[in-house]
C-alpha cells in the first residue's frame, strides 16, 4: 500500500506489482491516527467486498523532498492508526504501461470529437464551395457561349437586312399580283370547268349559258384584306329541259375542279318574252 500527496491532498492506493487494484483521496489533511483509522475502514470493506484477501503488511509514503513531505512524527501516527509500520521513500518516475493503455480522459476524448467534427464540417463547406463555384464557371463560360452565338446571328441578320427587305417587299408585291396569277382561279379554267359540269350531250344541248361573269380581286372581309372570288353562271333552257337545271346545280357542287367554290342556286323563272327557264348560280370561293 502506498501514500502520496496529489493536489494538496493525501491519497493512498493499494494493489499489487504493474496494477492498481484501489485508491482514495483522504478526508484530513494530515498523516495522523485519524488518517490511519479512515485507510484502516476502507481496507475493512475492500475485504468485506472479497477485492482484498489479505490485509498489506507495510505501508509506505512518497516524499517529493519538499516541506510538504511527512514529518517523522506524523508517519508515527500513522502507524499507530493503522497498526502496521509505516516507512519513508521518495517518490519514483512515472513509466508508461506495457502494453499502453487505449483510454482516453473524456476531456481528451470531446476535445478530438470537437476537433473531427470541426475538420468534416470545414471539409463539407469546403467541397460545397468548390460545387458551387464549378456551377458559377460552367454557367459562366455558357453564359458567354450564347452571347457570342447571338452576336453571330445579330451579325449575319444585319449582313442580309438589306437583301431580307428587298425580299419582303417583292413578296408584298407579288401578293398584289395573287388574283391575276393563281392558274386554279383563272376566268378561263373557271368556266371550263363549269361548262364540262353541263348536262348535255353531242346530240342534245339541255342548257345553255349565257353570260359568265368573274371577279377576283382583294376586299375587306371582317376587318382583313382578303382576296375574294365570285363566278356568277347566267343560263336558259327549254321548259321541257327543267330537270337538266338540278343536274347541273350537282355537277357543279361535286366538280373536282371547283371544290373551292360555294354555289347558291337560284330556283328558276321563265322568260315572258321567250317562253324558256332562266337561271342564276353564283359561286364564291374566299381564302
């Protein structure tokens, strides 16, 4: 059993060569009888408690060679209180365990956490600000990846302005010219189509047109300009002919040719001064 002096306190230990088996800060400030009695109790109860089996037979105190080492006189009580001789010896030189010890102090222990959790935190921040400016760089040289494409395209627009004009407006004039060049719209088409429509025959002539009448020309249709078509169809026929005048109503609604045209048939009259049928179909065809 050993006693030395830790912080300003007396604390003994016991156990046995390269370990520790108990030790105990003492409640008096001195090595006195009364010391003796209290380590003297706590051996009692470590036999009590089966961790010591057999009382030490001496005890020896540390000194540090300083004033604060045990006097003579004290050691003396000691041994009385104890009732086993007390000796004197100077304090040996801490040596390192063999094998070392893996335990750390738990101030140690929060203090390299602390430090851990520091580094992984200044390593994420780290890694995120080296993200971020990678997504600043790649939105950067975009960024100036499109300007410089815009700056072509404005540079090439410029390059063909004057031509894209000359464009526009021979387009504009060539949509002036749209009712007299359109050939499916052509006077001449129109009413060869309407005359392949008739009824008649090599031997018979059911019906008869008198006048045709075209226009094709632009006019402002709700609130647009728009090229307006109209074919306006003047016949006659015989009395005894009337059927052939629905006949050629049809024809004309169902001619390949003409599908463009919307047809409004008149119902026929007849002539005072003639005696015949005469009739009026008018077709218009709008854009």
């Amino acid at each position: 059993m050993v006693i030395w002096r830790e912080l300003g306190r007396w604390v003994f230990g016991i156990g046995k060569p390269g370990h520790a088996l108990y030790f105990q800060c003492l409640s008096s400030d001195r090595l006195d009888a009364r010391a003796g009695n209290e380590i003297r109790l706590a051996l009692t109860q470590l036999q009590m408690q089966g961790l010591l089996k057999v009382l030490p037979g001496s005890v020896v105190v540390w000194s540090h060679g300083s004033s604060s080492d045990a006097r003579p006189e004290e050691l003396e009580f000691l041994a009385r209180g104890l009732e086993m001789p007390v000796e004197s010896s100077p304090r040996p030189a801490p040596t390192w365990p063999a094998p070392p010890s893996r335990l750390l102090p738990a101030d140690v222990r929060s203090e390299r956490l602390a430090v851990r959790g520091k580094r992984n935190r200044n390593i994420l921040i780290a890694a995120l600000l080296v993200v971020y400016l990678g997504i600043l760089a790649f939105l950067y040289f975009d960024l100036q990846k499109a300007k410089k494409a815009a700056a072509l395209a404005q540079r090439d627009a410029n390059a063909i302005s004057g031509d894209a004009a000359l464009l526009l407006a021979h387009q504009a004039k060539w949509d002036e010219l749209r009712p007299v060049v359109e050939t499916e719209f052509q006077p001449f088409e129109v009413f060869l189509a309407s005359y392949r429509a008739l009824p008649n025959t090599k031997q018979d002539r059911f019906i008869r047109i008198k006048k045709a009448s075209f226009t094709n020309q632009f006019r402002e249709i709700d609130g647009d300009l728009k090229v307006s078509r109209e074919v306006v169809l003047e016949g006659q026929a015989e009395q005894e002919n009337q059927p052939q005048i629905p006949i050629f109503a049809g024809n004309l609604r169902s001619s390949r040719d003409l599908e463009l045209y919307r047809w409004a048939i008149q119902p026929e009259i007849v002539d005072k001064r003639s005696g015949k049928l005469t009739f009026t179909f008018v077709g218009t065809a709008t854009e």
